[in-house]
C-alpha cells in the first residue's frame, strides 16, 4: 500500500548554497488527508494515548507484591503504606513545583524521583501501580500548560512500561504511520528543529564527502527519511554546478524488527526521488537485533566507497555503545552525531534523571510551539505533534532509562575519534534558517567544536562531526 508521502516535499528543507541571500525553502506539505483509526473497544480509555480495547492500567485487584530487601516487613500492604507515606509527599512537592497540582496540602520535596526509582529498581509493580493511580488522578488529560502536558506524557509512557504496551509490542499501524507523517510535516513547518537537526548533520555529511564518487551512509536513526530527500537534493545541486555526475548512493538504516511498513515506505519514496534527480541510488535495511550481533559485518561495504556514519543516542538507548569498537575496521570517513537533550535514559544512574530532565527538555519544547504564528484550522495541530512526534521519543526514553553505560561522549573518544568542529558556512546557513522561520526565541551557537540549538537560554540540540 502507497502511502501518500513524497519525498519531493520533505526535500523542501534544503538551505540554499548562498548564504548572502539567505534562502531556505520551508513549505510545508499540505497534500495528506486526516486518518482516523477506528475504535471498537467495551472498555472507555482513560487518556488520548490508551491502546483501544486494552483493561485498565490501574487494575481494581492488587497484584502480589514484591518484597523490599532492604525493610523486612510481614505484611506486603504494610510495605506499600511505608513506601508511599513518603513517596506521596514527594509527588505533591514535584507537582506543584511544575504547576501540576492545585492541592494547598502541606507537602515536602522530591517527588516522583524515588518513587520510579523504588518501583523500578525493586520491581515492585504495586507500589507503581498505586503511584500511577494517584497520577492518573491529576493529570487526566494533556490539556494546560506545557509542564503539565509534558508531565501527563511521561505519565503515559510510564503506564506503557507498566502494562507492557510499549513501542516493541505494538507496531505502527498502517494510519498511525500517516498521522506521524502528517505531525511532523507540521512541525517541520513551524519549528527551526527539525530542519536545524536535519541541516546541520546533511551539511556535516556534505562538506567531508565532497568530492567522493561513491558514498555510503550508515543511518541508525532514520526516522521516515525525508532528511535524505534534501541530502540528495543538495548532491545533485552540487554535481549540476560543477558540470559533473552525482556521486552513487548508498543509505543503510538500522531500524527496530517492526519497521516493515515504514522501511517499504522510505525505499518507495526515496528511490522515486533519486530517480527524479538522475542519482544512483540504493537503500538496504538491518535490524537492530542482526546489528547487535553481528555488528558491521552485518552490512554491506563494497570497494572504492567513502563512509559516513549517522548516530543519535536512542541507537546507544537499545544496544549500548559497545559496537563502536569495531568503527576501525570500517572505518568511516566521517562520523556525525545528532544529539537532543531530550534523548537521555542510556548511562543515567536512575528513572528520575530521566523524568526530570526530559521534563525540562519537553516543557521547552512545548512552550517553544505555543509562541509559533499557526492560524488554528480546528485540526489541533499541537496535540498531533505531540501525540506521535513527542510521545513516541519519550517512550523510548523512558524504555531505556536505568541502562548503565558510558557517556556518548566519552564513548566516542574512547575509541580514538576527535570532535571536528563546523564549518563557518555551516553556522551562516543555520542562523539564516533561524531568520526564516522567524520564530522568536531561538539562537544558534558554536560550542566546543559543536553547532548548538537554543530556546532562550535551554539547549535543545547539538550536533558533532568526528574523525580518526
């Protein structure tokens, strides 16, 4: 089944090669239709986010407890009544520190942070669920401010990993995949993000495979591709310049085991655009748990090809960082690293690092939309963005929170890669993509060889090239 995505529309985010006149191309797609997924469930969900047909996540019956090593009491109720006579106190304090509760009772601080931790860390399912229970309570639905919305999704994720309900158990239905299309063609059309990640790492990948006839891109976070559309809108670009024949294309992804349809989706419309701009061009997809044993030998290289490498943390979320050791027998060219500060969970020490900081991070998101000119068309264009371009990262956030691992940071160095810092060009161009989307409050910075992206005085993204 077609789905009715183009790729010529994604290639819209190209920024022009000319900096002096400042031309970045940001009209939005408009072509797809909404699609409603139909419910047919005797059960009436609680949230906007709940799987139809599914019971309950806060179930009636208490389950059997878990006990605590470290208290020693007879009576499991007895342990949850001492767990959450202070683990409830600590959730009011955070609540209301973030504006989320309106209850005046007397309460101390911190918060949720070691409740997660406590039903995580000991797997005791009926302290977390009479937590979720008293935050289903209060926050109902994503509606109020952006602290409050922010905090109603890391709820909702938290009930996933709860219920078992997670990404790797329910696969995007085939209208589910449209409506993400939809949401962050939508994004894409209001915010600097997306275009800022997408521009800063194509530009990276560009200007350190300038010149190579054949170019291979190993992808581990390929979202639904449309970055590729404006890479190879750019190659082409280049070679016309130059009187030349654009260099062959490789791209391949690593990508979960569900990722059927989107993988048939991207290698439609992708190689219907190489074709359009007369590039060779192919795409091959490996699963993350072929990746995971296997490593690099479970792709593809072949003679003569210049190598790049496109990492984020979610990557380092699912497999650690243990494969970049076998970088050196690639070994890629280039290896570019797009970071949101919203990505955490892999190499945190606790679920509350990963709850707090993703709070922050998606409060600013959140705020950064609502100061966006959109004429409101009754579509609630917002919801959609958040319901299936921010929910679905703060689910694998949260999936991967508690995993123990090396910064990514020092995991690169570790295995011989030096940061390289942007090009001068590269940083006109992205304050020129700020200028055109005159969306107040966001600035571009250089930091330690990094191209950094900023709401106010809140980093939201930062991309690094690095090399042997």
């Amino acid at each position: 089944m077609k789905v009715p995505f183009s790729a010529n529309n994604q290639s819209d985010q190209t920024v022009s090669s000319k900096p002096s006149n400042c031309t970045v191309n940001t009209t939005p797609n408009t072509n797809l239709q909404d699609v409603t997924t139909p419910t047919s469930s005797p059960y009436e969900p609680k949230s906007v986010l709940e799987i139809q047909g599914s019971p309950s996540p806060v179930a009636d019956k208490k389950p059997a407890s878990d006990t605590d090593n470290s208290i020693v009491l007879d009576d499991p109720f007895q342990l949850e009544d001492h767990v959450l006579s202070h683990q409830f106190d600590d959730l009011d304090s955070f609540m209301r520190e973030f504006g989320l509760n309106d209850d005046s009772s007397p309460v101390s601080k911190p918060i949720y942070q070691h409740s997660i931790n406590e039903c995580f860390d000991t797997n005791s399912l009926q302290i977390g669920q009479t937590i979720l229970a008293r935050l289903n309570q209060t926050l109902r639905s994503p509606i109020g401010k952006p602290p409050q919305r922010a905090a109603f999704y890391f709820k909702e994720a938290l009930q996933s990993l709860f219920t078992g309900l997670t990404q790797t158990t329910h696969p995007a239905s085939t209208s589910e995949i449209i409506q993400t299309i939809k949401a962050q063609k939508t994004f894409s059309s209001i915010s600097p993000i997306p275009m800022f990640s997408s521009f800063t790492a194509n530009q990276a990948l560009l200007e350190a495979t300038d010149g190579c006839t054949h170019v291979q891109v190993i992808d581990f976070d390929i979202g639904l591709g449309g970055q590729w559309a404006s890479f190879m809108k750019e190659l082409a670009s280049k070679a016309d310049s130059r009187k030349m024949t654009p260099p062959v294309l490789r791209i391949t992804a690593i990508v979960p085991e569900e990722y059927a349809t989107e993988s048939r989706l991207i290698t439609e419309n992708l190689t219907q655009f190489a074709r359009e701009l007369n590039i060779k061009f192919d795409i091959d997809f490996v699963s993350i748990r072929s990746f995971g044993y296997l490593s690099f030998r479970a792709i593809k290289f072949m003679d003569g090809e210049k190598i790049a490498v496109l990492l984020s943390p979610a990557i380092f979320q699912q497999i650690g960082t243990g494969f970049l050791n076998d970088l050196r027998h690639v070994p890629p060219h280039v290896v570019v690293h797009v970071h949101s500060e919203g990505q955490m969970g892999f190499g945190t020490s606790s679920y509350r690092q990963t709850v707090i900081g993703g709070l922050e991070f998606y409060t600013g998101l959140l705020e950064s939309l609502e100061t966006a000119n959109v004429n409101d068309d009754g579509s609630d264009w917002m919801r959609r963005i958040e319901t299936f371009v921010f929910f679905p990262k703060i689910l694998k956030a949260m999936e991967a929170a508690g995993h123990q691992g090396p910064p990514w940071r020092e995991a690169l160095v570790a295995v011989g890669l030096r940061q390289v810092g942007p090009s001068h060009f590269s940083y006109l161009q992205a304050e020129c993509l700020l200028r055109r989307m005159q969306v107040r409050g966001f600035h571009v910075a250089k930091h330690q060889e990094e191209m950094l992206l900023y709401w106010h005085d809140r980093l939201l993204f930062a991309t690094s090239a690095w090399k042997y």
